[in-house]
C-alpha cells in the first residue's frame, strides 16, 4: 500500500497544532510547578532535589532511545531548560511569600545607558522572571545608577559586577564600599559582541568604532587584527549605537548586541568578535532595603571586609570559611581610598544569611577583621543544570 505524502502546507499545518499543544502541555507543567511550591511551603524541602532531577533526566532518556527515537543530548537540553524554568517558578514564588511588600505591578529600574544596552536587556531578563512590568530610567554612569535608586527615584538598579573575558568592573566594585544599597538579586547575561553599521560596507573601510570601555576589552584580540582603527568610548553600548547611527558613514561602526543594533537601524558586519566564544556578564540588582530569603532557596551572601596588616590576616579570616564548610565563588581586592596600601576584600559565598554556619562566619570575622559588612543575601538565579554522564 502506498504511503499517503503530505503537502508542505499540511505538513505546516500539522506542526503548528503539535507547537500548541506543547504550548497547553508546558502551561500545565507550570501550574504543577507552582503546586509543587506550595507543598513545600507546608514540608519546608529545598526547592532543588538534584537525586529527582537526576532520575527524572535518566528516565526520560531511556523512554526517549527506546520509544521515541530521540537521542540523549536533545532531551536533556530540553528538560534542563525545563526544569530551570520549574525551579526559577518555585524560587519566586516563595519569594514572594517571605517579602510580600516587594509585589509591585511596575518596578521602576535604574541601568546603564539607552535602551537595547547590555544592561538594559539584562533588566529586562531579569524582571521578566519575576512577571514585573518595567519603567526604564536610562542613565549615563554606574555612580548614577546607584544615586537614582538611592534617591528613591528608582526601585532598583542592574550593575555589571563581572565578565568572562575581561574580568571584574572595578568602578561598580568601589562603589559598592560606599553606598548604602543592598544586593538583592543576580543574573547572567550571555553577551554576543558584533560590529555594527549604518549601510553596507567592509571591515577594511572602517575607520572608527565605537563602544563602552568594556566591550573594547573584550573584543581586544580581534581589534588588535585592525589596521589604523581609532577606538572612541562612550557610556554605553547604546550611545555608541546611537553615534553610529546620527554619523551614517560607511567608515563608522559600534560594537554591540545584533537584535539592539535593530532599534537604531543597524545591521551588523562581523559577528562573533569577542575573545571568548562563551561570553558572559554577571549583574547584581540592588535596592534600598534587603530581602528575605528563604531557607529553601539556594542562596548567596555577599559581604567586604578589611583585615589587618598583619601576615596571614586574610588567610586567618578565610579558615574561619574553611571551618564551617562555606564555600567562597568570589574574593575580590579592591584598595581603600585614603588609605594607601589597605585593601577591602569583597566576599561572594554559598550559602543563606539565616543559617547558623554563616552566623556563626559572620561572628567570628567580626573579632578578628578591622571591618566587615554584609552586602546582601540574594537567591541564587543561575540554575546550574545536574550533571550526567551521557554517553556518545
């Protein structure tokens, strides 16, 4: 019997009913997801299980080999995209449970440069996890950020603290030392750096390119392959998209996100330029006020503090991590203005403020540190996805 085939619009037709009812399916699996928070509201679990997440991944793929025909690596990218979608969904919510003064339909958020910056759409991917609508306060500094939230003009403000490729940003390091705004939430940004023009044209002809300090240095290996090119800096990506497009010159570039350079009019030239193909900036979100995490929640703390000048000092008030099995992501030097030689240490640690482990970390640095506050304890927002050994 022949097989029936199908026109290309039936086919089409077909898989716009399949995309939804996966639409109706994954809807579904969300109210689940939120149901699954309120049981653990009542048995206090953590909201990650990796041991299910384990099973669950290795379940899914053997039932996908054997009836589905679909290999191991398609259904844990899937599912891993899945199931940090679930645990983001539970976070906030209980979230929102342990800090209900911060439901707001509209939070007013503080950024670095026009729309369509790196800081912008990290704003934006941020609030969209928590179903908050934005108003967008552009600002042309990272001091300015702080200033407007501190002001009570903004909610929030969205800081790049650091980068894959070019490393930590010393600016938004320094003013953390000085201001009164806590750290109340992080995301990661994947950063894809591309040259941008107003009209076509070739990389030869390009004369000027401009953009913020960072991404010059974080595109710096194919930069230094330019010939006669003059960097120019501007306060943020978007300015430097903006210029690009007041100039309309074939000899102009900006280096900036490609899906941005198309609220200017830009089309990009060259892709892919920066030094390391995974590409990334961490931002911190800080606010007038703390929150309150729960203890469900994996969670970060971040604090400064100064040692004395004695040797071994540092190493002293590390033990005292070592000692209560907390683990140390980020330690970072920055020198106390005024003081030469003296240096403020930024801490970034696993681990929730309410614990006994970090009151007890917390206790015993304050004896033997000259200074020591804590910046904020934030849920963690990275999802790091369980580890299988999926064979070839």
């Amino acid at each position: 019997m022949t097989e029936k085939k199908y026109s290309l619009e039936e086919i089409r037709l077909r898989l716009n009913d399949l995309d939804n009812e996966l639409l109706t399916l994954l809807s579904e699996r969300r109210k689940l997801s939120i149901e699954v928070a309120k049981s653990k509201v009542e048995t206090s679990k953590p909201v990650r299980d990796p041991k299910r997440e384990q099973q669950l991944l290795v379940k899914l793929i053997n039932n996908g080999k054997q009836h589905h025909e679909l290999d191991a690596q398609y259904i844990t990218q899937i599912f891993h995209t899945i199931i940090e979608d679930s645990v983001l969904l539970q976070q906030s919510y209980l979230q929102h449970l342990a800090n209900p003064q911060s439901r707001k339909p509209i939070a007013r958020v503080a950024f670095l440069g026009s729309k369509g910056s790196y800081s912008n759409l990290a704003s934006r991917h941020y609030f969209s996890r928590k179903n908050t609508e934005l108003a967008e306060l552009s600002c042309e500094s990272f001091r300015e950020v702080v200033k407007t939230v501190e002001s009570g003009h903004a909610d929030y403000g969205v800081l790049p603290i650091e980068n894959t490729s070019s490393g930590s940003i010393n600016e938004v390091y320094d003013l953390l030392q000085h201001t009164s705004l806590y750290i109340v939430g992080e995301i990661t940004q994947p950063i894809d750096h591309c040259l941008l023009t107003t009209t076509e044209t070739s990389l030869e002809q390009i004369k000027t390119l401009y953009s913020h300090p960072q991404p010059h240095q974080q595109c710096s290996e194919f930069l230094s392959r330019l010939d006669n090119v003059v960097l120019e800096s501007c306060a943020s990506t978007a300015d430097a998209m903006l210029k690009v497009k007041e100039l309309n010159s074939p000899h102009i570039a900006a280096i900036g996100n490609a899906s941005s350079g198309k609220l200017y009019g830009l089309q990009p030239l060259r892709g892919d330029i920066a030094n390391q193909t995974e590409n990334f900036t961490r931002f911190i979100v800080v606010a007038r006020k703390p929150v309150d995490v729960s203890e469900q929640i994996p969670a970060k703390t971040t604090l400064i503090m100064s040692t004395s000048q004695d040797a071994g000092s540092l190493v002293e008030s590390l033990l005292v991590l070592r000692k209560y099995n907390i683990n140390m992501t980020k330690l970072e030097s920055r020198p106390v203005m005024g003081n030469p030689w003296e240096e403020m240490f930024y801490v970034d640690l696993d681990g929730n403020l309410k614990s006994d482990a970090m009151q007890q970390v917390l206790s015993e640095l304050t004896d033997i540190t000259r200074y020591v506050k804590v910046l904020g304890c934030y849920p963690i927002e990275n999802v790091e996805p369980v580890t299988l050994n999926i064979p070839e």
